[in-house]
C-alpha cells in the first residue's frame, strides 16, 4: 500500500521535514516556509503523481492562504491583505511569456490540422532518405523546420515526426524484439537528439524556454530577443545539428546503409495526400508572419506575445483551425495552468528574501574563485543537475533564479552572460537520461534501444554537446552577443 503512495507521501515528508528543521541564520520564518512549500511542489513535479498543473495551482494555493509570497510578506506577522496576496497569485496568468506559450502551442496545433508539418516531414524523406544517413539528416531537417514554430517538443518530435519515423523500420524488417539495430535504433536516437539541439537553437523551439526567460528577467536578467537567442546559439548549434546524424551513424550504427523503401514509401504517402491545399499555404503564410515579426519585433514595435495572439486569431478566421479546436487543446491549457503558476512561485523566492539568503551563502563559498571559472562552473553544474530532474520545467523551477542569485553575489562575474548561457543549455541537456526532456518517454518507450545503450548514448552525446558548447558557444557569447546583441 505505501508503495503504491509514495510518489504522493515523499513531497509531503520532505516539506514537513524542512518545516522542523532549525531555520537558517539570516533567514525569516516566513521565508523558510515559503521554501518548505516549494522544495514540495519541485519534488512533486519531478515525481508527477498527480498532474503537474495541479501540483503548481496546489502550492500557490496555499501561499495565497498563507499570505506568503507578495513583497513584504516574508514576516508572518506582516499585514498583507487578502486582495493583496490574491494578486500575487494570480500574477503569472497575467504574465505576457506565459501567455506566448499558450499562443505558440495553437501554431503546432495549425500545423498539424493543415497537414503541413506532415508534408514536410514525408517530402524530406522522400527527397533524402534512399541512404539511413540521408533518412537520419531528413529526419533532423524536418524537427529544424518546425522547431521555431512549435514550443512543445514533445507535440513537434512526439507528436508529428514519431508516428512517421516509427512506420519506416518495420518496411526494413527492423522491430523493437526482431532486428532493431537494423536501422530502428538509429532513427530513434536521431530523432530525439535533433529536438534536443533544436531546442536550444530556437527561443520558441522549447516551452521551458520561455519560462526560463520570464524567470531570468525577474531575477535581473537584461533580456534578449528572439533573433539574439539564434544568434547566440548558432555557432554551437548548427555544428551540432550538423554533425548529431552523422556522429549517431558512427557512434550507434545502423546494419542497414541503404533505405529506399523509406523513400518510396513517403511517395505513397504523399500521393495519398493529393495537392497542397488552401489551408496549408495559409498556414505557410501565418507561419513566415510569424518568424518575421519575432526576429524583428523592436524593430517594428510589436511584442511577441501580439504576434502569437494575432496568428491563433488568423488560424481561425482562415478556417486552419476552428474555436472548438482552441477550446479542447488540453496540452496548451495545461501549460497556462502550469506555467502560469510557476512563474508566481519562482517570483515568490526573492519577494521573500530566500534567494538573497542563498546568494550570500553561495559567495561565501566561491568568493575565492577567479569569477570566469565560477561562471563556467555554475554553468556546467547547472547542466549536470538536470540527471536529477524529469521535466525541464522542474529544472528551471528549482535552480535557475537560485544559480543567477549565486553568480550575481561573485565579483568579477558577467550574471548577464552566465544567464544567458544556462538558458541557452536548456535543451540539450535534455538528451543525457530516458526522462530527460518532453519526447524521451515517447521515443524510449518504442522499445528500439534496450536501457543500457540509452543511458550510454545519453553520457556521450550529452558530454558532447557540453564540450561544444563550451568551447564555441561560451567564446562566441563573452565575445560577439557582448558586443552585438547587448548581453
């Protein structure tokens, strides 16, 4: 019976066990409740036994009972009013980033009612994958093309590129129990290595993404824009999108080097789909609206949460989409519900003085460090915590604003540039476990690559990414972005 709970039990303890611990010197009663509460929530979206949503709307809750959580609330005696703590609560609703997730979730939605992202994905195949290599890059190409216009990795990669990907070995005599080194684990681990590195490539390629960003700019961050974020990432990126098929074809080879039944195949299946229709090149049209006006939004004077609004509208007034479709989009309503209380609940951190107590801590610790080394090393520990969470969410929800307090407390230190660069490696890192971002489950759970060699390609493809990463992208950022793009 106990295991079957304790998925629920374990948040309960830790809080409860946090609770009767002697409070920190420097540290309010308030504000350490307010922590107990939170280190609950952040185990609880880790374990999932109820919904995440529900897990985050539950802790804001009972903050808002509390009366924890505005500014100046840290006291338990402080006079915080009811209205006062209710508007605290529901700030992330109101937040504009939140709001741009949901929009951008309808876009994913756009593509997939129109048939378009389907299209792409079939023509890439069908123009490059008489060769497993070529079928490998189609297969990259297809995520690269989505990515900017679809936040949900797990929608672009699990939702779209799966059910094609996994109709291709079996044509090839390749199943998950029967020959799946054939050419099904190479395409598996294809496929979920280019999300990763399109997540990172694209502002909009990764729903954590935004949320990240609206973490950061309440914890000081300058900002960046949406053509700054590819800027800064493309150096790093693109060599990584490049080279994921071919190190996957070396790294995990497939027995199969040729593979034109896949190609003949995407034919088929693209003459089942007849001519391009009004929907999809209105979709094309909306979607080039879209990248336009995100790469050139200050300059134009729109926000990117306009943008995203006005192209959901367009979907519907153009008949891509229809209202009902908007209504019964659960995975773009769950994130409003989820983010939009995250955000209230990482805000809530410094308005209770706990990450200014932590960043005094952390600079005792590394005071004595030269500040480039600190900030390398922030970084680099803030991408080998995420072994510990199964939602890239979870992540940024526990340690990014508490890794930006720490490195704004360390003279010497850039916050802005190590800041930048933790959001950059948001989603790469999600290739280093089975659970490590949206789509592992999805592609873990085809059974095309027994455990052990997930875990092993997940050390080595992550531990390649990393070094990359630091090793062009940190330059590229302290150097270019600096001088460029204003971080």
């Amino acid at each position: 019976m106990l295991k079957k709970y304790w998925k629920f039990i374990l948040p309960i303890l830790v809080g409860i066990l946090l609770l009767a611990m002697p409070i920190p010197n420097g540290l309010s009663y308030g504000a350490w409740i307010y922590f107990a509460i939170f280190m609950t929530v952040v185990i609880g979206l880790v374990l999932e036994p109820i919904p995440g949503a529900l897990i985050g709307l539950m802790g804001v809750g009972i903050l808002v009972w509390l009366k924890l959580g505005p500014a100046g609330s840290a006291n338990l005696d402080s006079n915080i009013s009811a209205s006062a703590a209710i508007k605290w609560g529901l700030a992330g609703f109101s937040n504009s980033t939140v709001w741009l997730i949901f929009a951008a979730f309808m876009l994913g939605l756009g593509y997939e009612k129109s048939g378009l992202g389907r299209r792409i994905a079939l023509f890439l195949v069908k123009v490059l994958g008489r060769k497993t290599l070529g079928l490998g890059y189609a297969i990259a190409i297809a995520d690269g093309i989505l990515a900017p216009f679809i936040p949900s990795n797990s929608a672009r990669s699990g939702g779209i590129i799966y059910p094609i990907v996994s109709s291709i070995p079996p044509m090839l005599g390749s199943y998950p129990n029967d020959g799946a080194r054939k050419i099904g684990g190479y395409l598996v681990w294809v496929s979920l290595a280019a999300t990763c590195v399109t997540s990172s490539m694209f502002f909009t390629g990764l729903a954590p993404n935004l949320l990240a960003m609206e973490t950061a700019l309440k914890s000081g961050f300058s900002g960046i824009s949406w053509a700054g974020w590819f800027i800064s990432f493309a150096p790093c990126g693109i060599l990584l999108f490049i080279l994921t098929p071919l190190l996957a074809y070396y790294i995990y080879p497939p027995e199969i080097k040729g593979s034109k039944e896949a190609s003949i195949w995407a034919l088929n299946e693209l003459k089942k789909m007849g001519k391009m229709q009004a929907k999809e090149y209105l979709m094309i049209l909306l979607a080039v609206f879209a990248l336009v006006f995100w790469i050139g939004g200050s300059s134009f004077g729109v926000d990117s949460t306009t943008v995203a609004l006005s192209v959901m509208i367009g979907m519907v007034l153009f008949n891509i989409i229809e209202w009902n479709d908007i209504l019964g989009n659960r995975a773009a309503w769950n994130v409003l519900a989820w983010f939009g209380s995250l955000v209230t609940l990482a805000g809530g951190l410094k308005n209770v003085g706990f990450l200014d107590f932590l960043a005094n801590v952390g600079e005792n610790y590394l005071q004595g460090f030269d500040p480039s080394f600190a900030a390398i090393g922030l970084v680099v520990l803030f991408y080998l915590l995420h072994y510990f969470f199964a939602s890239t969410t979870a992540h940024v929800t526990a340690l990014l604003a508490l890794f930006i307090a720490v490195g704004g407390k360390i003279m010497g230190i850039d916050v802005d540039q190590m800041t930048l660069l933790m959001l950059l490696s948001l989603g790469i890192m999600g290739i280093i476990t089975p659970y490590g971002t949206g789509p592992s489950p999805v592609w873990y759970g085809s059974g095309y690559i027994k455990s052990s060699d997930f875990w092993r390609l997940g050390f080595i493809f992550g531990f390649i990414y990393l070094i990359v990463f630091l090793f062009i992208c940190v330059p590229w950022v302290k150097g270019f972005a600096y001088k460029f793009i204003g971080v």
